[in-house]
C-alpha cells in the first residue's frame, strides 16, 4: 500500500548527518547537511563520502528511534520488508566500479580526442614545411645542373690520361713477368736445397742443454761425433779440433749461431772441405745417430750448408741477371706509379665532383619524397580528421556527459544502490514515487549531487544485454527491466514474486545453456543437487516455494562462506562444500500475495515479478499481430533484431576505433595500418548508422501499422486482469497467463474476419470478450458471476475513458457522513431513512448531481412515489433528473436509495454494455469440457455444500465408454499411496481417476503438485484424465488450478429446479414400492417440498436461517427410506415418529441454533399433518400454485413439478415480500464490498483530487474529532461507593469497557497518522486500519468491544451516542429512566443485574425470576418516572414484521419497511414461571442482525415475547421475525 511505499521508506531515507563520520574530515561540521560533493569525486576519498552520503538511504529517523528491516511490514507483498542495511556495503562498491567505468570511457574517448587535435595541429605545421621543401628542390635541382657540366669536362681529361696509363702498364706488365720467370728458374734450384735445410734447422732447433751436454761431456769423443764436430767448426771458420768444439759447444748461443748462419757466403775454400767429409760413407745422419742423436742433427746440418753451398753457386749469376732487370723494372715502375698517382688525383676530384652532385640528387629527391609523402599524409590527415569530425563533436560531447556523470556519480550510486536493496517489491508506480518525489527530493535538500535525469534502468543496464533478455523471455516493460537489473546485480539471492511463471521462464532460458539445475522443497535429493550446483558452480533454480523456506537453506542465503587454506567453503548442514563463485542462486513462488517474515526480506531481495499490464499488452500486440499480420510481426522482429545488431556492430566499431586510437604510438599520420583500419570503421559505421536510420524509419511505420491493433491487445489485458483479480475472491480462482493466451490465440482464429481493420478488431475483441466470459463462468459460483461480468464490463469502459470514475467510486463506497451537524435535514423523514439520506447529501456532492438534494425539498411526493416502485430502475426520475442523468448516474440513484434493486441495475447496465449473453451464463457441459482437456490437463471440480460429481462423472464415462477404465478414490487418511498408485497406472493404461475430496488430504497435496507437473513433460496415454475435486481452500496448490480446466458444482437454485432434480433421481421401482401408494406418493411430494424450502430459504440469508446449514441429498434419500418404511410397517400414519425422525433428528441433526430447530418444526408441522393425506391439493404456502397434487404416476408429478414458477415468490416460503428486498439489499452489499475488495490499492492522485493518504487522514481526523471525551472511572467510581448495587456495578463496568475502547481508538488513529507520515513503522494491524478507514469500514481491532455491522460514520454516530448514554448516568449519579439497552456492550450483564435488584427488593431467589414483557403504548414523553419493578427499555428494532401501536401487536410490514423501531417495552421480572400465552409469538432479540453471532461471542439476547396479532406464531416464526438492538446503517 501506498503508506508503505512513500511512508515507511521515508523514515529510512530523510536523514540530516548529525555528526562528522571521518574525525580528520573538517568538511562536515556537526548538526550540518550533507554539502555539495561533485569536487571530492575526483579526490577518490570514496570510503568517507560513501559513509556520509549513504545514510540518506539507511539511517535513522531521528527522534523516533524506527529502523529498517526490524518489523514485518504490510504491503502489496506484505512480507517484502526493507532489508537489514545492506546499502553500507553495496553503494561504495558500486559507486567504485561505475566511477571506474566512466574513468575508462572518459579516459578512452580523451586519448581518441587527443590523437585527433595532436593530428590537426601536426597537419597545419606539415603545411608549412611542404612549402619550403618545394623551395629546397627547385635550389637543389639546379645546383645538379651546374655540377654536371663541370663533371663532363674534367671527366674528358681523365680519360685521355688513362689511355696513356694503361698504355705504359701493358709494356711493364710484360717485363714484369720476364723478371718473374728468371726468378722462378733461380728459385726453382734453391729449391732442391730447401727440404734439407729445413730438415736440418729443425733437427737443430730440437736440441737443447742436455743435449749439448752429452756431446761435451766427451772426454774423448766417438770417432762419427769428432768429424761432425770438425765439419761445423770448419764451416763456422774455427779450427777443426776437439778442444775447439768443446769450448764453442759451451757458448751459450751455440744453436743459435748455427740456425743464423750466413749460408749465402761460404767461400769455395770451405765448400771443398766440407764436400769432403760428406763424400766419407760414414758421415751420414742415421749411421752418426747411431752414437749420438745430438751429433746426428749437427750432421745433417753440414750436409745442408754444403747442398746449399753447391747450389748457391749455380743460381748465384741469375740472381744477378734477375737483379739487373728489377732495378729497370722499378725504374719504369716509378715512372707508371707517378702518373697513375696524377691519375689518381683526377679520378678523385670526378668522384668528389660525382658525389657532390649525387648528393645534391639525392638531397633533392629526399625532399621531393618528403614533400610526397607529406602530400600523401596531408591528404591522409585530411581524409582522418573530416572523418571523425562527426566522432569527435560526439565524442566531445559524451565526455562532457560523463565528466557531469562524474560529479552526479555519488548520488547517482546511492539511488541505484538503494533501488537494488528496497524497491524489488513495490509496483512501478511506487517506484517512481518513492524515487522522484521522495528520495532525489531529499537527495537534492542534502546537496548531494545526483542526475536531474536519474532513472535506474539507464543507470545500471546495457542495452544489449536487456535485449538478450527480451529475447529469453523478460517482457519488454521499464518494471520488468528494472526487475532484471535487481535479480542479475543484487547483492542478496533473488526471491521472485511469479504468480504466472515469467520468472521462470526467463530464468529457465537465460540459465538454461549454463547448466541449470531446478529443484523444490519436495524433492527428497534437492539438497545433493544443490551442494553439486555450489561445487561445480552451476545455477541452481528453486521453484514454488512458500511462505516458509528450509532453514538448511540459511548458508546459501545468508552467503556464508569462509576461507580455509586458500579455498573458498560453505557448509549446509553437517557438511563443508566448496564453494565456486560461478554459483547462482534463484527463487521464485506462485503465490501472489505471500507474507514473508523480516528473517526471509533480510535474506533475499524480493522481487515483485507479478505480470503487469503494459507488459502484458505488448506480449499480447505481439500475438495478434504475428497471427493477424504475420509478414508485419516478422519484419518488426527482425527490425529489432537488426536495430539491436546494427548498434551493437556501431559500439564495437566505436570501441575498435578508440582502442586503435588509444594503442597507436606516435604519430597518427605515420601508421597507414592504422588509417586504413580507421577509414574502414568509419566507412562500415556510415553504412551501419545510414541502415539503422532506414530499418528505425521503417520501423516507426511498422509500429503504426502495428499500433492498429493496440485495442485488442489493450482488451485482452484488461480482461486478464479482471480474471486475475478473482481470486482475491475465491483461491480457487486461479488462472494461467499461458492457457490464457491460448484462449486469445484461439479467439484470433475462430472470430469473424473482415478486410476492414476497424470491423476485424471489432469482431476480435468480442468475440473473444465474450470467450473469456463463457471460459471463466465455468468456474465461477452463481453468485459471482455476474460479479465477473460487471467488473469486466467496468474495466472496459475504464479503460476506454467511458466511466465515470468518481461516480463509479460512489456507486462502490456510497455516501460517508461522519459529522451530520453542516448537513441539510432530511426533508422526506417519514419515508427516507438517514443513511439512504446521507447518501444522497454525498452524491449531490459530485459534478453532474448538483441540486440533487433541493430536489427532493422540491418534488417529495414524486421521490415517494419513485422510492415505493416495484421497479425504480425503470420507472422516470422526477425532475429534470430523468433526461438529466445516463444509466451510470441513474445507478447511482438507485443505489442511493433502493439497493435491493441494485443487481437489476448492474444486470441492465452490462446488457447495454457488452449484451444480454454476459448476463446469461452458459450451462456447464462436462462433455464439452472433456473434450476440450487434453491428457496432461487435470480437470478440477469446485464443490458446494450438498453438492456430489460423482454420479454425473460416473454417467458421463457410462455415455464415453470409459467406465471399465473409471478409478474414483475419496482421499483421506492413508489414501495417498493408493491415490499415486492408480495415477501411475492410470498414465500408462489410459484410465480416468477421480481423486475426490482433495481439501481433506492437504498434506498429500505438494505431491500431487509434483505429479502433475511430471504430467506436463511425459507422454500420457490419450485417453488418460484426472478429475480431482475440493472444496474451495487456500492451501490448494496454485500451480494445479493453475494448470487445469476448473468447474463449479452448486445444487439447482430454486424450489422448482430442486423438486426437478429430485424427482429425475428417483426411479419407477423406488416411486411405486410402498404399500400405501396414495399416501407415500402425497407424503413424497411434500418431503421433497419441505427438503426444497429448506435449501433455498438460505437465500433470504437472516431472515431465512440464523446459521446455513449443509443439508444434502443423504437427507433427502434417508427421510424417504424412512416414509416409505414407516407406512409400510403401521395402518395408521406415524406423525409423530415421522416428524420426529426427519425433522429432529435427519434434518435436525445439522441444525444447532434452537431459533432455527423451531422454524424446522414448524415447517414439519405443516406439511406432515392430516389434512395433507385428507385436503384434495392441500396447499404448501399460502399461494395457490404450490399444492400436493392429485394421485397419479411419476411422469404427472414432474409434469405438475415443471408447471412451477421458475422465480419463488417469498409467500412460497412464508416470507413476507419485503423478504426478498431485505436479502437483495444484503447480496448488494456483499457486491459492493467484493467490488471494493478488487479495486487496486494505488488509488493515483487526480489533478484537484486527494490520493489514499489523504483520504485517510481526513477520516481519521474526523473520527478523532467525534470520539467524545473518557468518562472520569474514579470520579464515578467514588461517587458510587456508598451504592454497590448491581446496576452500578453493570454502570462501572461499561464505563471501564468504553474508555478502553476509545483509548484504543486514539491510540491507533495516532499511530495511523504517524505512520502515514512516516514516523513509525507501517505494521499489518496499522495497514489493516487503513484499509478499513479508506473503505469506511469500522477496523476489527475496535469492534472487540461490542459487535457490530455499522458502517464507519453511523457507527461513530453511534459510539458518542453510546458514551453520552453512560455519561449522563454518571454525572447524575443515578439511573436514566428508559435505558437504551443497545448502548450496552453486554446487554445480558444489564438484564441480571436488573433480576438481581429486583431479587433483593424482594427478598426472592433471582433463579425463581423470569421476565415479563409489556410494550408501551404511549410516548416516550410520558415515561418520566422509572417503573415500581424492572426496567423501561428502547432502542430495538422489530425485522420481518410490523407494530401496531393502537393494538400493541404484530402486524404485516408496510412495504419497503424492512425494519420499524418498537415502542419502548418494559422489561418486568415475574416470580410466576407460565409457558407464553396463546396469541403471543417468543421473538428472538440480537444484538445485531448477523444473528448467528461469531466465534467469541453470541448475537442472541434474549426471548420477547410479543403479541401476534390476528397472525398466528408460525406465521411470525416463518417470517423470521425478530427483534435486533442494533441495524447495520
């Protein structure tokens, strides 16, 4: 409810920072409001500001002491109560990780920017220095010019000189290899010596000290060593000896000597001796090696200087030669060098001059490239900045949105944040309520920054994802969407409000490819498969939940994971599960209006997922066009598809292009890959925004031609709706969303069709207007439907802008008057009741009624005549009224004044409307109704008291063939695993089981729910049905009702159809077997009778029956075992036995009120008597019609049966025709308050008008205003000290029960209106009370002091009444003279104490006391003095009868007179105990008209007893005339 919404949640959201959060923060001083922040968003000091600025959304109310989440709450959910806090810790985190995204986004679309001036700069100076490196060219090029000629001329004399060159080079080349061949022969014979005296070096080189040393250490050495060593010291110029060897063997450089030796210059002398010592056949190396290596090597030495000797001397005089022509050579040589020197010195100067000039080439074509490229690169620069000029004015533009999202960020967050944590169970309207006008409003006191366009879809969405999830199956609607968002980024598990399943599916969908596992409370392994799901990081789906979850599900709720070893673990139960982040956890629940505890809010974020209309009313366009137009819905969803893609490939093609900019290095004018990728984007980005604008223009046209049919979508979800709503009325009436839009589907396909589109639609929404009507009937009880059909026929008109909604309000609420003091007196008081008059004063109140009330001052006779009309719906208004008013208004007259002809008005206005078939229910077919099931639907029967299936379910299997295959089973105790058995095999062999009585097995009903829900996914054999019956309960589960086609059994109304029915169940046999046919056919015809009064005399509601009792058939067919047992056993007719047995112990048995045992009676005595076997057509009633007819067969009785009114007249009854009046009154009643009860609780706040709260508190203002003033308790009390009699004591004990009665009153309005302000808590006992004020209905909390049926004002009226009453009698300190005994809470306390006073005054036993009554036939006026014994007391009323003052007796009531107020009647004790005379009727007096009283407390008062007049008692019993002290207006 609205005080919730706005209300509740403004206590946890106005907020004053009272105290500085951060002590080092010197930014907020104590007692000051949060200020601007927008310039510490950039800080980063997000950890002080989140703290500050959070508690806007979560703190306290100061002075109140209220905090969220602490106590259950009444709302539309009443369970969805706040959550603990959790806003703390989500809005700092979503404050970091949207900043963190607006940095990224900002920071992107900066570097882009960036790279596009630094390119635009880059371009302006490129300019410049492609002009001066033109210049630079043309200078270069004719420098190059000038170097060539120079070039050519120097290269002329270069080549001259090389001529001459070469010339030369060719002469000396020759003599060169001349002198090379004379070098080549003289080498050639040194050659031969060579070997040998490399030999010998080597040998030489190998010796060393010890080696020398051996040879010294000779004293005289071997004959071999001697000649070597005379051979070296010839060859070195010593003188042949030992000694001589020895002491040059002891130089140091010995060796060496030897090795350096000038071979070249041995003298011929020398070379003799020499030859001769190596002519000696021993001086060779191996023979001297034999006595010392060391001389071996000195002896090959000498033979190598002697070879080289000998050789020398032949090469020696070519050596000469070849010496000779070198030196020329050289000569020639010199004369070559010197001029290639010169050429040398021209080849460089060309080379200096060939670079220079290719220098100045190549300078030249660098720049001519330079200029080229720059060319190249201007031209790719221009092509770059033209073509994100468009990026970069958006790109601008969308940084400076997001710098300003920046600074709105902190408030920003917090509302998103606060959204996620509260608003999952408020409606849409709410929702922007709560947002707009509450939170940002003082967001915006406090000055914290938020964005003047803040909505949360927009905030925390992304498009494409949104579109995905339209795709899995989330309607398209804004408060869907926002559902979303809570489920996929709430902090908490989602628990999913899905009274139609469209949670499911989209959870079923969007999960399904990650491996979702779905579970419920049923299944005994749900717990395994949920601990894999945590382990292995699947998600997990539980399903039809109810107000209780499993406490093992608190870990997994509550999120309880601990880190243990670097794991992450959860335990359920006794068991650790590790736990896998991937882990996702869903709940949804198919009750629409369930009541969680504060535990279960706290836990979960409860998510209202209830369909709504706007998304109902696209689903369902979407239907009718993909049947009607398919080719346009085709279009329209691959449009959307594209559209999505088309801007999805735009944002990838942007984030390629930013990510290129941001990942280029250097210069964008450098990176051809780079452009080229960038022109590509750009190019693709044209084309995709170019397609997009097409496929979005088209789409516009599609939408208009789709927007053709928006009234049969908008029909067909005004009519769910209203289908919907019943089962507020009944939980029986459930309905699916999906057989619903089968039902629309079928509709499309059977209605007429047109090629006119405004005729097609026409066509349409009848017809299928008309198919929901004849598809709800079947489930609807008679008394609802034509409830059904005026709601559908109001949301119609409602929502085609036809009904008048302030009049349709009166005609549901009626006139409210608290305070009659400002009000015009009735003018018309001998006719027209207050209440009919407030009424009237109230309507004159609205737009189109002003001078209503003067009118009946003007034309009272015309009124008169109008009000006493059999038919005032038909019959003219006086005045200008009747051309004045439309047949709304003309109901709302009629309402105002004569309700029991209301249903005749509400039937009339439907038939104008929508036609006369929505008020002509179809007759239920089970035939058809079978086949249009299908084997997985269960077919569902509604039961009524008295009312059995079975027998037209056994008939109707007899007429198909299935009766062999026909299991019926009554569940009940230990009936369960029978009743799964049969279905089992009934699912595989095709049978047809009835499980009956379900509402008696309860506890078995989950498991059936599970059994049909396996139904849906198996294959069943065709001819399998389950037929289940119950009577109407909460607890049955909603998905089977759901999921089934639903009937309503009810018994026949009306005498003539009960006779029938009774009569067609009896056969020939039964009809003919008693011995006494003409008495048993007579006694038959009036049981069947009285069993037929019996039954519908309920209708007459108080007047017929104090309690209804649940007589049935078993009754009948007992009664009639008996009559035909009786008669047949005794010759003279049991009467006694009879009447007895059937009335007081058959019949009797059900009954428990004596009031209603006497009329039972009663009606026995009449119809079981004598003249009824002696009386030819003894009459039934009063009316001629109803009559035992004559002796004959069973076919002339029903063919007398069908000769019956089809309408009972009340005289059938014995009612008075005012009968029917007071019981039409009663059914209006209970249709206005059904009507009220289906009214949605948002009432919108009209322009000029007031919103619920307003309403409200201007009620409650005015109640607070009536309530008198406590009676002083003490003050009395102390007053009556001396005189304890028991009327005092009865005195004292009222005062006590009123003044706590009115101290509660008080009490609650001041809590009402505190928390309507929002100062306390809204608690379901506080909701309650304002329900009950809005719809002017006294709230149960204060009718605990004393019963009433009082509307909310007369009540009021009524109550200061009461009060002035006991007031007055304490003041004065003595007892009134007449005392109103409806003032009285206990009215039976008053009447003993009144028999006690009068026991003490006499001096008798108060048990010997009775009561006697005399009605006054004088005024009240005249009564001054109280009576010598018992009490004068007025106040009652006499219903079902009227008073005759001059003759102080019963009379017929006047018509239209339900109720007359009786004379005042004294109340007499008398000792004399005597049985009520004859001519006297003992009338029953309540206290008020609900005579059956409630639980804790007895209506029932007291007998009276009246004089009956020329009536007899029985008339009066039959009438249900009683006395009542108090009326319900």
């Amino acid at each position: 409810m609205k005080t919730v919404a706005s209300k509740l949640l403004l206590t946890a959201c106005v907020v004053t920072v009272v105290r500085r959060i951060n002590p080092k923060d010197k930014s907020l001083e104590a007692g000051r409001p949060v200020g601007r922040l927008s310039a510490r968003i950039q800080a980063g000091n997000d950890k002080t500001l989140t703290r500050e600025v959070v508690v806007v959304a979560t703190g306290r109310q100061a002075g109140t002491g209220a905090t969220l989440g602490g106590e259950t709450v009444g709302l539309s959910f009443p369970g969805a109560q706040p959550p603990q806090a959790p806003l703390p810790t989500r809005s700092p985190r979503l404050l970091a990780e949207k900043r963190q995204e607006l940095l990224d986004q900002a920071n992107k679309l900066r570097t882009g920017l960036f790279k596009i001036d630094e390119t635009r700069e880059k371009v302006e100076v490129m300019s410049l220095e492609l002009e001066d490196a033109k210049k630079k060219v043309a200078e270069f090029q004719k420098q190059c010019e000038e170097y060539l000629v120079i070039i050519v001329q120097q290269k002329r004399e270069a080549d001259e000189q090389q001529k001459a060159v070469t010339a030369n080079s060719e002469k000396i080349a020759i003599e060169e290899v001349k002198c090379q061949a004379l070098a080549d022969n003289a080498q050639k014979d040194l050659e031969e010596a060579l070997p040998a005296l490399e030999e010998a070096m080597r040998a030489l080189e190998s010796l060393n000290k010890k080696d020398i040393g051996e040879i010294k250490s000779y004293g005289r050495p071997p004959a071999q060593v001697e000649m070597v060593l005379q051979a070296v010291m010839i060859l070195r110029g010593n003188e042949p000896t030992w000694a001589e060897a020895k002491r040059q063997l002891g130089e140091q450089n010995f060796i060496k000597s030897l090795i350096n030796f000038d071979k070249d210059n041995i003298s011929d002398k020398v070379l003799k001796k020499i030859g001769a010592y190596c002519a000696q056949p021993d001086f060779q190396p191996d023979i001297i090696g034999r006595v010392s290596l060391a001389a071996k090597s000195l002896c090959m030495w000498v033979r190598a200087m002697e070879l080289y000797g000998r050789l020398y001397r032949v090469v020696e005089p070519k050596r000469v030669r070849l010496n000779a022509a070198l030196a020329q050579l050289q000569e020639k040589q010199a004369a070559l060098a010197e001029a290639q020197e010169k050429l040398r010195e021209v080849a460089e100067k060309l080379e200096m001059l060939k670079k220079q000039y290719d220098e100045k080439l190549a300078q030249k074509e660098e720049l001519r490239k330079k200029s080229e490229e720059m060319e190249t690169k201007l031209a790719r620069a221009g092509m770059l900045v033209s073509g994100l000029a468009g990026e970069k004015a958006r790109w601008e533009e969308t940084v400076k949105g997001l710098e300003e999202d920046l600074g709105y960020l902190v408030g920003d967050c917090l509302l998103a944040a606060a959204f996620l944590s509260y608003m999952g169970p408020f409606l849409t309207n709410y929702r922007d309520e709560i947002v707009n006008q509450i939170w940002i409003r003082k967001i915006r006191e406090l000055q914290v920054p938020c964005s003047p366009r803040f909505t949360f879809d927009n905030f925390l969405s992304n498009p494409t994802k949104v579109r995905d999830w339209n795709i899995q199956g989330l309607p398209s609607d804004a408060f869907s969407t926002e559902n979303g968002i809570i489920v996929t980024r709430g902090n908490r598990w989602a628990l999913m409000i899905d009274p139609q399943a469209q949670a499911l599916k989209w959870i079923k969908n969007m999960e399904g490819s990650q491996g979702l596992q779905i579970i419920d409370l049923q299944m005994s392994d749900y717990l395994r498969i949920l601990e894999d799901a945590i382990q292995f990081g699947h998600p997990v789906l539980l399903q039809n939940v109810q107000e209780y979850l499993d406490p093992t599900l608190n870990p997994v709720l509550n999120k309880s994971v601990a880190r243990i070893g670097g794991r992450l673990l959860m335990r359920i139960g006794d068991k650790e599960v590790e736990y896998n982040t991937s882990f996702r956890f869903y709940i949804t629940t198919k009750l629409s209006n369930p009541h969680y505890s504060p535990e279960t809010s706290a836990k979960t974020t409860i998510v209202n997922f209830a369909v709504k209309e706007q998304g109902l009313e696209a689903q369902l366009l979407g239907i009718v066009v993909r049947k009607e137009r398919p080719e346009l819905e085709e279009q329209k969803d691959s449009l959307v598809i594209n559209i999505a893609a088309g801007k999805r490939k735009l944002k990838e093609l942007e984030d390629e292009i930013l990510r290129l900019l941001n990942e280029a290095t250097g210069s964008l004018l450098d990176d051809v890959q780079l452009v080229n990728a960038l022109r590509t984007s750009k190019i693709t980005a044209t084309e995709v925004t170019e397609q997009l604008e097409t496929s979005e223009t088209t789409e516009i046209n599609i939408d208009l031609a789709r927007e053709a049919y928006r009234p049969c979508a908008q029909r067909a979800s005004v009519l769910f709706f209203v289908l919907n709503d019943m089962g507020r009325i009944d939980p029986m009436y459930q309905f699916s969303l999906d057989a619903y839009i089968s039902l629309f589907i079928l509709s499309i396909d059977k209605s007429h069709r047109s090629n006119k589109l405004e005729d097609r639609i026409d066509y349409l929404n009848e017809y299928h207007t008309y198919a929901v009507y004849r598809y709800t009937c079947r489930t609807l009880f008679e008394r609802h439907k034509l409830l059904f059909s005026f709601q559908m026929c109001a949301k119609i008109l409602e929502t085609s802008g036809k009904l008048n909604m302030d009049e349709y309000n009166f005609f549901l609420r009626g006139g409210v008057v608290l305070d009659r003091e400002g009000q015009m007196d009735n003018p018309c008081t001998s006719w027209l009741a207050d209440a009919y008059w407030d009424n009237i004063t109230e309507l004159d109140k609205l737009t189109n009624f002003h001078g209503l009330m003067n009118s009946f001052e003007q034309y009272p006779r015309d009124w008169h005549l109008w009000y006493t009309n059999a038919t005032p719906e038909k019959a003219m208004l006086p005045g200008e009224w009747e051309n004045a008013c439309n047949e709304m208004q003309r109901m709302l007259i009629v309402r105002s004044l004569r309700q029991d002809r209301v249903a005749f008005c509400v039937t009339s206005f439907i038939i104008s409307n929508l036609g006369s078939r929505f008020v002509e229910p179809p007759v239920l077919n089970m035939k058809s109704v079978m086949e249009d099931s299908a084997p997985r639907t269960p077919l569902v029967f509604i039961l009524s008291p008295g009312v059995d299936p079975t027998s037209g379910l056994l008939q109707l299997a007899e007429h198909t063939g299935m009766a062999q295959r026909f299991h019926a089973l009554s569940l009940g105790q230990g009936q369960a695993p029978i009743a799964a058995r049969l279905l089992r095999e009934g699912v595989i062999q095709g049978h047809w089981v009835f499980l009956a009585n379900c509402h008696l097995s309860l506890s078995w009903m989950p498991n059936l729910d599970k059994l049909v829900e396996q139904l849906q996914v198996e294959d069943p054999h065709p001819s399998f049905r389950l037929w289940l019956s119950s009577s109407p309960h909460p607890d049955f589960p909603i998905s089977i009702l759901q999921a089934s086609i639903k009937m309503t059994t009810e018994p026949p109304k009306g005498l003539k159809a009960n006779m029938t029915r009774l009569y067609q169940l009896m056969t020939e046999p039964q009809f003919s077997r008693c011995s006494k046919p003409a008495k048993y056919k007579k006694l038959l015809f009036a049981l069947c009778f009285f069993h037929s009064v019996l039954l519908e005399r309920k209708k007459f509601l108080q007047l017929g029956w104090n309690i209804i009792y649940g007589f049935n058939d078993s009754d009948f067919e007992v009664s009639e075992n008996l009559l035909s047992l009786y008669l047949d056993e005794y010759e003279e007719t049991p009467w006694d036995a009879l009447k007895y047995l059937i009335a007081g112990v058959n019949y009797g048995g059900h009954v428990t009120d004596d009031w209603d045992r006497r009329l039972l009676t009663t009606y026995i005595n009449d119809y079981f008597c004598d003249p009824s076997l002696s009386t030819p057509s003894y009459r039934l009633s009063v009316l001629e019609n109803y009559f035992i007819p004559k002796d004959g067969s069973l076919a002339s009785y029903k063919e007398y049966i069908s000769m019956l009114p089809s309408m009972d007249p009340p005289e059938a009854f014995g009612q008075h025709p005012n009968a029917d009046v007071a019981s039409q009154i009663t059914e209006a009643r209970t249709l206005f308050e059904t009507l009220l009860s289906l009214q949605p609780q948002i009432t919108p706040t009209r322009a000029g008008g007031q919103s619920r709260e307003e309403k409200v508190l201007e009620l409650a203002a005015d109640v607070k205003q009536k309530i008198p003033e406590m009676i002083d308790y003490e003050g009395t009390r102390k007053l009556l000290a001396l005189d304890p009699s028991p009327l005092n004591v009865v005195l004292l004990q009222e005062i006590q029960r009123y003044n706590k009665l009115m101290e509660t009153i008080l009490f609650s309005l001041t809590d009402l209106e505190k928390g309507i302000q929002g100062l306390i808590v809204m608690s379901t006992s506080l909701e309650e009370i304002f329900n009950c004020i809005f719809d002017a209905h006294v709230p149960p909390l204060w009718g605990k002091a004393y019963p009433s049926q009082k509307p909310l004002a007369s009540w009021t009226r009524d109550l200061a009444l009461r009060v002035e009453q006991f007031e007055l009698w304490a003041s004065r300190a003595r007892p009134p003279v007449i005392f109103w005994l409806s003032g009285f809470t206990f009215p039976t306390g008053f009447l003993t104490a009144v028999l006690q006073s009068s026991a003490r005054q006499n001096n008798i036993s108060v048990d010997s006391l009775s009561w006697e009554f005399v009605v006054s036939t004088v005024d009240d006026s005249n009564l001054v003095y109280p009576p010598k014994d018992g009490v004068w007391v007025r106040g009652l009323y006499l219903e079902g009868a009227g008073w005759d003052r001059k003759n102080s007796c019963l009379v017929e009531a006047e018509p239209m007179q339900l109720v007359c107020l009786m004379p005042t009647i004294h109340f007499r004790p008398t000792e004399s105990r005597k049985k009520s005379a004859k001519g006297m009727y003992s009338c029953p007096c309540y206290y008020y008209p609900n005579r059956a009283g409630s639980s804790d407390r007895a209506s029932f008062v007291i007998g009276i007893d009246l004089r009956s007049g020329t009536m007899p008692s029985d008339h009066w019993i039959k009438r249900g005339t009683a006395l009542l002290m108090s009326l319900d207006s």
